[in-house]
C-alpha cells in the first residue's frame, strides 16, 4: 500500500472512525487542505469544527473502507458507513488530491443512503474489490471518458454497444436491475430526468475507473459520482453515488466542485 492511499484511509479510519479528528487531520494534510464538501470549512481548524461535534454525536461509528483506487496525485475511496448501530448508513464516494509527499491537499466527497437490497439482490457496495489489469489502466480510463461523452452527456448515444457488455452488467444503483437491457431506455430516453453535463475528476487503476461529474436531476444540480469494473474493453459493473449540490448561501467553502 502506497503513502497517497494510506493517508486517505487513514484520515478516514483514524480522524472518525477512531474520533481523533484534529490529530489525523494534521498528520495526514500538506501545506493546505482545500474543502468541496459543501458543510465543511477549509483547513486542518474547519474539518475539526466539523468532526468533533459529529463525533460525540455518533458515539458508534461502523467505517469500512470498501474500494481505494490510485491514480498518480489523486485517490479515491468507496466507504461504507453505519452509525450508531444501524441508525443511519450511508456510502461516501471521496476523491483526494495529494503532494509530493502524499499529504492530503484537496477533499471532494459526494455521500447518500446506503441501499441494502438493489432490484437484482445486490447492495450499494458489496462485489469484486481487486485491482487487476493495471497495463489497461490508460485504455480503460479512455473507454469511461467516452462512456461518459458519447452515452451519458449524448453526444453519440447509439454507441452505447461499444461501452456497456450485453452479456454481462452488474448494477448497484437501488432502482436499475442488472443488465443492459434495463439501463438502455433510461440512458437513452429523450426526457430522461438525469442529464450529464461535464467530467470534473476522472481516477482509475487497472479494472476500476471512478468519475466525479456535474450533472443535473430534472433540473437540480446534482453531484453524480460513477464507479465502473471493466473486463475485456467493456463496462461490467456499476456502482453510483449521488448528492444534491445545495444552495450557494450554504456553502462554508468554494462549492462542491
């Protein structure tokens, strides 16, 4: 395990699921620590003035760390959180920027409910979590980019063959049965209430490609992160995670992005 992806799980792990939020956070941050989780002030002081409140009102803190992939400066993670025996679980999707050193210097986060049982009997984080391929890094990223471009943004939406195996799709979305034959009319109907507008972070390594981007919910903007597993030059797996971005007025940073 590299520097880069131990300090990310350890800011988790440590800082709050171990509640010792402000010394994680200092060991673990560079020179600064910018803030896209829209209730979270910038710096090593605004995670603490976050953290610790939310610590002692959670005092049973459940954090797995399901998924990590790295990708040069930047990290992602795909958490499972449970807090307070079942009271309330989420999943939380990060992406990190790090330094030279592998300190954390930048924090995007979306984060919605955790769905136990999907259509096709699945939950919103359980399947493969190997790293594998990793000489397919650079194609598989390139093959997620166009996916995102041509089917989900629509720039070319019947090409959707070339992306998506019709043979084999796992789907972890709480609504959309396994399948291809059941994503199709969503992904591509013309009132289709999910629209994509731009990628603002692609992370992948070797069968995993992870993407943060703008998208809108009939209307509403929205931050949609997407994780997909490829096998053979096609999409076979999908987990997402999607967050509402709030008003501007409630921010305690620069925004979401």
């Amino acid at each position: 395990m590299t520097t880069r992806l131990e300090n990310t799980m350890n800011l988790y792990l440590e800082g709050i699921r171990d509640g010792k939020a402000r010394e994680a956070v200092t060991k673990y941050t560079g020179a600064r620590y910018t803030q896209h989780s829209t209730g979270v002030k910038d710096g090593i002081e605004g995670f603490i003035e976050f953290f610790e409140p939310f610590i002692a009102k959670n005092p049973k803190r459940d954090i797995q760390i399901v998924r990590g992939i790295e990708d040069g400066q930047y990290v992602f993670l795909h958490v499972y959180q449970s807090l307070n025996d079942g009271e309330a679980e989420w999943v939380t999707t990060d992406f990190f920027d790090t330094d030279e050193d592998g300190k954390i210097i930048e924090h995007w986060d979306v984060i919605s409910a955790y769905a136990a049982q999907t259509p096709s009997g699945h939950t919103s984080v359980d399947g493969p979590t190997e790293i594998t391929g990793l000489d397919k890094t650079e194609e598989n990223k390139q093959l997620v980019r166009d996916l995102i471009r041509y089917i989900l943004i629509g720039e070319a939406p019947e090409k959707i063959d070339d992306y998506i195996s019709s043979e084999q799709y796992i789907q972890h979305n709480a609504e959309v049965p396994d399948g291809l034959e059941h994503f199709k009319p969503l992904a591509l109907a013309e009132d289709r209430p999910l629209i994509y507008q731009e990628i603002v972070l692609l992370v992948g390594q070797g069968n995993f490609v992870a993407t943060l981007c703008k998208a809108s919910w009939k209307g509403q903007s929205l931050a949609q992160v997407d994780i997909f597993r490829l096998e053979a030059g096609k999409v076979v797996e999908h987990w997402d995670n999607a967050e509402t971005v709030p008003p501007e007025d409630e921010w305690a940073n620069s925004g979401k992005f």
